[in-house]
C-alpha cells in the first residue's frame, strides 16, 4: 500500500538528511539497494555481460577494471536453460563457487494473482536463497518480462509497467539488496537510448538505479558499447570488445590508451584504483580477467617498466619464492 501520510522538509533539513552517495555495488555502474536495468537487443550478450557482474560481485574481483564489493549473488535464469549456462560458463572459464546460485524454473512470477496462483514468486525465491547465502546482496533476473504476468492487453501497458517496477523496487528495498534486470530491447526504431527497453520511458523513468543499454551490431561484430545512465548517475559510453571464441567481454583498447598496451593499461588501471598490489603474476591476471600467459606478461611489464613509472606506478621483485615470484607494486604519489 502506498504511503498516504503528508510529509514535509525545509529544503535545510533536506540538505542535511544522511543518503549513500557512493552506495555502489560495481563502481560508477550499478547502485546499490535500487533497481537497475541492463537492455539490449537479441543475441547481444546480455546474459553474457550480466554473467560475468555475477562473477566478479560473487569475488569481490574488478569488472571491467571498475571496482566491485563482494555480495552472494542470485541469478535467476528464464530465458536458457542448465546445459546452455554450463557450456557458457566453461566457455568463458568463470570459475564459479559456493557464493552464487543459479535458478533455472520457469514456472516464477513476479507476484501471485490470486489464491489459487500456485507458481513460486520472486520474494519466495529471495528469501529461500537467503537460507543458503545469508550475505545475498545481488539479485540478477535474466529475463524481466518472463516473470510479469504480461497479456496482450498490458504488455505496452504504462500502468502495468510502473506498477511491476514499483513492486521489484520495493523488494530491493525491503530486503537491502541490489537487482539487476536484463530486457529487450524494443522492436521499433529509437532516438533515445534510454527509450529503447521494451517498456520504454515509463520502465525506465521509474528504475531508481542505472539504466544500461548493450549494442552490438550483429554476428561477428566484436566491438559493442554500453551506454550508461539513470537516476544520478554519471552518464558515459564504455566501449567494449567481446572475444566470441571465449564470450568474454573486456574494454576496447583504445578506452585505455593508444600509446600503451593493452594489458599494460588494464594492470595500471587495476592497480591505481586498489592503491597497489603485492602477489604473483598469476593472480594479478585472475584478478584482472586477462587471459595472457603469466611469462608473458613478466616480460611485457619489464619491457614498459619506464612506461609504468611516467604512470606513478613501479614495482620490485622478489624471486625467493618457490611457487612463484612475487610482484610488489606501488603507486608513487605526489607530495
């Protein structure tokens, strides 16, 4: 039931009213306790993009370079099944573990419609989950529609469309968990990226969180963009290149830098936003979801070590150890 009562502030009492400005679960990308949406058209990789936040929620590991906090995570699965999420996931080599679990029955719904209504809802499924992985903090439903009761009559509905959101905004907030829904994208032309979701402005403008909008051209095209924005939200294009031998999604080159390798950028980036870091090349790769060979990469960042030290960063080594050397990195600040 909505809240009736009257409420009233001074806009000093607003001023002064405590909020969680950088309440984020992955940085600058997906806000915590709040409804996200990630949409795209068919064959995109949405699922793809929203398996690989699981993973790196689920560790507690970087995606895309952007940091993220560790949380359980749900992955409601409605739009493939067990073998297809399997092979993707061997495919990918997303090591998953006991942090995440996956729902694949398709007989969900958002809410019940009558008494009679015996299909499981969403808030039994969360709560249920919460038994297993009392930290569950991220909530992914892939796909959104498949669990609205949507007819003919209400798929392009706007009433419909608010309420669903409200509801799924509710639970988000009840429980203090972060969700994430993927959808399609519409089938008509758009002007708007944030019109392209089907459910278009009236879904989007009542999502409280990110709004995110994958594009990728077609088969075979490697190179995509997501689109970034929402409700406070620093709005950006993230270019993306998807390898479709493994399905892994990683930063276009040039989001780095022209001037510096790839991998260089991606370990730089990864150690200036975690202030340092001090282990094997091994690990320093898991970490950062590169798939180079860890002798490789040695010699790579031996190469640009001058390069890496223009950049605030240098590092030393110690080759004591038996199961690997260990690398320490630093960043060198300004006094």
């Amino acid at each position: 039931m909505p809240n009736t009562e009257l409420s009233l502030f001074t806009g000093e009492e607003l001023k002064n009213k405590p909020y969680n400005q950088n309440n984020y679960i992955i940085e600058n990308l997906v806000k915590g306790n709040k409804v996200n949406i990630l949409t795209g058209g068919s064959k995109t990789g949405k699922s793809t993009l929203a398996l690989q936040m699981a993973y790196s929620v689920s560790k507690g590991v970087p995606f895309l370079n952007m940091n993220s906090k560790q949380y359980d995570v749900l992955y409601i699965c409605l739009d493939n099944d067990e073998d297809l999420i399997v092979e993707r996931l061997n495919l990918m080599n997303l090591k998953m573990d006991n942090h995440i679990m996956f729902c694949f029955n398709k007989a969900i719904t958002l809410q019940s419609e009558s008494s009679t209504d015996e299909r499981i809802t969403l808030l039994e499924i969360i709560n249920e989950t919460y038994q297993s992985l009392p930290n569950l903090g991220f909530v992914i439903i892939d796909l959104f529609d498949n669990i609205r009761n949507l007819s003919i009559y209400t798929e392009s509905n706007n009433i419909k469309d608010a309420q669903d959101m409200e509801f799924v905004k509710g639970i988000a907030d009840t429980m203090s968990v972060h969700i994430l829904l993927l959808n399609h994208d519409t089938k008509n032309g758009i002007q708007n990226g944030y019109c392209s979701s089907k459910g278009g402005v009236k879904l989007v403008g009542t999502c409280n969180g990110s709004y995110l909008h994958l594009i990728r051209n077609g088969i075979k095209e490697t190179n995509a963009t997501l689109e970034v924005g929402g409700r406070n939200i620093r709005e950006d294009k993230i270019r993306l290149s998807l390898n479709t031998t493994n399905l892994i999604y990683t930063l276009l080159q040039n989001e780095i830098d022209d001037d510096m390798p790839y991998e260089i950028g991606i370990v730089r980036n990864y150690i200036i936003k975690n202030n340092g870091y001090e282990g094997t090349i091994s690990n320093l790769l898991q970490l950062t979801r590169l798939t180079i060979a860890a002798n490789k990469m040695s010699r790579l960042l031996n190469t640009n070590k001058d390069l890496l030290k223009s950049e605030g960063i240098s590092f030393s080594i110690n080759p004591s150890r038996t199961n690997g050397r260990i690398y320490t990195f630093f960043v060198n600040k300004d006094d």
